[in-house]
C-alpha cells in the first residue's frame, strides 16, 4: 500500500496511515449507523469530544491504540447491535 505520508518525509509515517485508516473507517461507520456522536460516545464509552475529533480528521492528539480502540469499540457494538 502506497504511504502519502512517507511519500511526504513526515515523521511516524506508518503510524499516522493507520491512525488516518482507522479514523477513515469510523467516519464510514458511524453516519451508516445513523449515530450522532453523541450516540456514538454513549455506545462506545468515548468523550464526545474525541469522537468527534477522529471522524473530523484531528488526529495528531491521539496514540494509535487510542483510535484502534475506539475502532474496535464501534466494530464489538455494531456485532452486538446486529446479533
């Protein structure tokens, strides 16, 4: 896979393509669900306020485990959701 952030000569380039993937797929999932981030928080446990900051690409304050966990937060509620 092909890494614009490399291609950039920025710093962490492996990180910050995983953290824009991950920030990538909650912004796919939670207008799907029809979620508010309000709503999104209350599923996942999460401040809106970080929500909220992921969906809208402010990612440089986050630690990759904090947006996979998020992530994979959304991905357990939408399985539980669907079951």
């Amino acid at each position: 896979m092909k890494n614009v952030f490399r291609d950039f000569g920025l710093a962490n380039p492996v990180e910050r393509l995983e953290k824009a993937e991950r920030a990538h797929e909650l912004r796919l999932i939670v207008p799907r669900k029809y979620w508010s981030v309000e709503t999104g928080t209350n599923a996942v446990d999460a401040p809106a306020k970080d929500l909220s900051d992921i969906i809208h690409r402010r990612l440089d304050c986050f630690s990759r485990p904090q947006v996979s966990r998020l992530t994979i937060a959304i991905r357990d509620e939408l399985r539980q959701s669907t079951e």
